[in-house]
C-alpha cells in the first residue's frame, strides 16, 4: 500500500490531536456498553422481570465471547485499512440495539440485542479504538493516549450518573434508549469525517516530526539501539516474531487476569456497595468518583511512563489494585466507599492507559493491530468470565466477600508477571524507521 509523500516542513498543527479528540468522544459514547453503567440497569431490569444476576450477565458474557472472535478479524483489517468504517458500523448498530431494548418484554429479546451490542462494543469498537493513538505517536505516546482516554473515564463517571438519573426519575427503558441516542449523536459524524489510519498516509510522522528531526535523533551507525520511545528507531516486529518473545505471554496472562477480575468488578460494584447498605444513589456517585479519579491517574501514569520503566510502573499498579481489594471488603459505610473510589480509581486509570501503550512500545506500531487482535479475544474470553463467576459466587454464597479476595490476590499475580516481561532490545532486524515506505 503506498502512501503520501513525508512533509519537509514540520507542520503547525500536528493532526494526531484530531485523531486524540475523535477517539475521546468514541470512548466516552462506548461507556453505554461498559459495565459500571449495565450495573445501574442490573437490579431494576431483574427485578421488573425476576432474572436471577446470572442470567442477567449471561447475556454480556455471551457477548463479550463472540465479540472475542470478531477481533481475530478487526485487528488485520485496522493495521491495513484503519478503523473509521469499523467503528462507524459499529456504533450504528450498538446505538440501535440500546434504544430498542427500552421496547423488550422477554430474556430472548434482552439476549439479542445485549449480545450484539456488547460483541461490537467488545470486538470491533474497544479493540479498534484502542489500536488508533499509539499509530500517530511514539514519544509522545503516553501522554496522547491518556489524553485520548479522558473520554472513556469521563463516560464511565457521567454516563452511570445520568442512566441513573433517569432510572430513577422515569424508568429503565427511557434511560437505555436515551444512551443509544447518544451514540449515535456524538460518534458517529467525527468518526466517519476526521479517523485516519495512520501519520504516513497523510504525508507526515509520528508525533508531528519532520524527516530532518528523525535524523537528527537517529542513533549513529553500529551504536546500541534505544527502546526509549522518544528514539528516532523504534522496534517493529512483525506477529511471528512477536509470538516467539517470551514476554508476550507474560503480558498476555497478566493482563487476561486484570480483565478477569476488572470486569467482574465493574459490573458489580453498584449492587455490591448496595448490599453494603449505601443508598443507590450514593453507590452511582461512588462510581462516579471512582471513574474520574481514574481520569486523574491516567494523565500521571501517561506521563510517567514517558520517562519511567512502564514495567516497573506497571508493576506497582497491579500491587495497589490487589490492595484495592481489601479495601473494598471494609465498605460498610458512603466514606469507605468514597474513599476506596478515589484512591483504586486513580490506580485503575493508570492501568487502562497503560495496557494501550505496552504492547505499542513493546513491538511497535506495524503490527500493533494483528498483535492486539491475537491478544484481545483471549482477553474477552476473561473478560466474559469474570462476570459470570462473580455472580455464580454471589448466587452461591449469597456475599461477594470471597470472590474479591480472589481477585485481590490475581491482581498481584498479575504484578508479578508483568515485572518478568522484560521489553524485547531493538536489533538492526527488527528496528523500523519511521520514513519506511510500505
């Protein structure tokens, strides 16, 4: 595939902040299939219908499943023909399925469209978003994507808000035709006229830099190659190569672990804090907090990491996650849980962006999308699972205290494994210069 002639001048304003704005707003539409904000419809939708919890999660776990096989396809197709269409399609059908669920009168209906919302949500959409920023950015890769991610913690904090606003106020069918509506309102136009695939197809290079910049940065000749992501060379395997490193596993296992636990959390959290004894209200303004202190972490950590080890940092993330969890067991009252919202949402918003940015900076941009799409359905697989055993744990043992635990030791596990995924070192064979003509 060719593409544009690099630009000689360093332009005035770099178009990957467009692409940062763009990919914003697709995350914070995305929220309406995330799970802090199914977890406001989960008590009012089974109890209008008597679904048992399991049931009710079934359905984003069967969806999460086929949305798992939907991404062995997506990431290909994202690496070579960029993600606009994917994500336009998507979000047309994912905003329709969630207003004509406010029509629904039986599981199988609530099964149909919960499912095909959640498999694109899952499959197409999260994956292709999350694959986009890191294409336009290398040394300013961290601080792009928390950037770009500040739409997703801010849908996670004020989506949850409203839906239970409007549960409260009317009821659970308005609010989830309303979170359709505003799918289709704020994402689908930018994402169809401004996505772009990638800085070369537009004549320019990662970050907004000029040919003459790159070389000025390049490492002389015969001199060891950096894996700093501001270097001029960065690493660029291909997906063969990338399955023979032994730290792709690692990152593979600890992250499949983080969506395990992650997702199960999110989902229950409401009807967790609500079992608790907080007011329903006040478990929605924990979520709240919990995910925009989360936007707080994802900005330091996207910094940090362009200057510390995103391994050590990582590390000491899923430590703090893991302590999180006993924390969590001690809710019994609205400033436990608040206080547990601030300080794990700003550790969780630093583990999202980062999960974005390490297999970049690990294997590169070339084939970031084929690399994720291996990654990503064995990572819904985990993240259909987590729900599911939660609830089956609750259903079973009428408590989440035991269940949390698990995660809460998983969660350092999953520390542990990210500590022994040391980077691959950049060769002359695997380096890729950012002027490479495809």
């Amino acid at each position: 595939m060719g593409q544009a002639p690099l630009v000689k001048k360093k332009p005035r304003f770099y178009y990957g902040w467009v692409i940062v704005v763009v990919i914003a707003l697709a995350q914070f539409t995305q929220s309406a299939e995330i799970f802090p904000v199914l977890s406001v419809f989960l008590k009012p939708m089974t109890e209008e219908f008597g679904w048992s919890r399991s049931v009710f999660t079934g359905a984003t776990s069967i969806g999460t499943l086929i949305g798992a096989g939907i991404a062995l396809f997506i990431g290909p197709l994202v690496d070579r023909f960029g993600a606009r269409w994917t994500m336009v399609i998507g979000f047309t059908i994912t905003g329709a399925s969630l207003i004509l669920t406010g029509f629904i009168d039986s599981l199988w209906q609530f099964y149909v469209l919960q499912v095909t919302g959640r498999a694109l949500v899952m499959g197409a959409i999260g994956l292709a978003a999350s694959i986009v920023i890191p294409k336009w950015f290398v040394a300013k890769r961290g601080r792009a994507v928390a950037l770009g991610g500040l739409g997703g913690r801010f849908g996670t904090s004020i989506t949850p808000l409203y839906v239970q606003y409007l549960v409260t106020t009317s009821n659970w069918r308005v609010a989830t035709m309303v979170t359709g509506g505003v799918i289709w309102a704020l994402s689908l136009l930018p994402t169809a006229l401004f996505l772009r695939r990638r800085p070369e197809d537009m004549g320019l290079l990662p970050d907004g830099a000029t040919p003459e910049e790159v070389e000025a940065q390049a490492p002389a000749s015969g001199s060891p190659q950096s894996h700093d992501r501001g270097a001029a060379v960065e690493v660029s395997l291909t997906l063969r190569e990338v399955v023979r490193q032994r730290s792709f596993y690692f990152l593979l296992t600890a992250f499949s672990l983080a969506f395990f636990y992650g997702s199960a959390q999110n989902l229950h959290m409401i009807p967790y804090f609500t079992d608790r004894g907080l007011d329903a209200g006040v478990a929605a303004a924990v979520v709240a907090i919990w995910s925009a202190s989360g936007a707080v972490g994802s900005l330091v950590a996207g910094l940090l990491v362009e200057r510390v080890s995103i391994r050590l940092v990582m590390t000491a993330i899923f430590v703090l996650i893991g302590a999180g969890y006993g924390l969590l067991l001690l809710v019994d009252s609205p400033t436990i849980a608040f206080t547990w919202g601030v300080l794990v949402g700003i550790v969780q918003g630093g583990m999202f962006i980062l999960y974005q940015i390490i297999f970049a900076d690990y294997y590169g941009r070339d084939s970031l999308g084929s690399v994720r799409g291996v990654v990503w359905p064995v990572q819904m697989i985990a993240n259909s699972a987590g729900p599911l055993v939660a609830a089956l744990a609750y259903d079973f043992t009428g408590s989440y205290s035991l269940i949390f635990a698990i995660f809460g030791f998983l969660s350092l596990i999953s520390g542990g494994l990210v500590f022994l995924a040391k980077p691959p070192a950049p060769t002359s064979q695997t380096a890729s210069s950012p002027v490479k003509q495809e």
